[in-house]
C-alpha cells in the first residue's frame, strides 16, 4: 500500500484550484474596474480607499495558485 497520493485526489485539487482561480479573478475583475473599493480604518478613524494595495494582494495571491496549478498538472 503507498502512502502516496492517488492521481484522482490530485486530479481533484486541481479542479478545485481552477474553480477558485475563477472566483478569485473575477474578484479581482470588480475591484480593477472600479466597480469595488476595498477601504480600511483604525478605531473612529477616517476611511482609508486601499484598494490598489489590496489588488496587488490577490495578483500575488493568485499568481501563486496558478504556479502551484501548473506544477500539479506537469
């Protein structure tokens, strides 16, 4: 018996990374085009639009499931 994984389980997470990269870019899809703000403040604080940070966030975020995608399929 091997203690590895079997190809469907791995079959089954890369269907499971592509539906969340579908998610995720279409996200990111409302926030660049304006659609979205993200916005963030401190205690009674005035609002802060972070927006730009937080896109830069989910392309890394995303950048990085699509290389663990591609090395799970080779």
């Amino acid at each position: 018996m091997s203690d590895q994984p079997s190809p469907s389980f791995w079959h089954e997470r890369c269907l499971q990374i592509k539906a969340g990269l579908a998610r995720e870019r279409q996200n990111l899809e409302e926030f660049e085009s304006g659609r979205f703000r993200m916005g963030r403040r401190s205690g009674d604080g005035p609002w802060l639009d972070v927006t730009e940070q937080w896109v830069d966030n989910q392309k890394r975020i995303i950048s990085t499931f699509e290389n663990l995608l591609n090395s799970l399929e080779k």
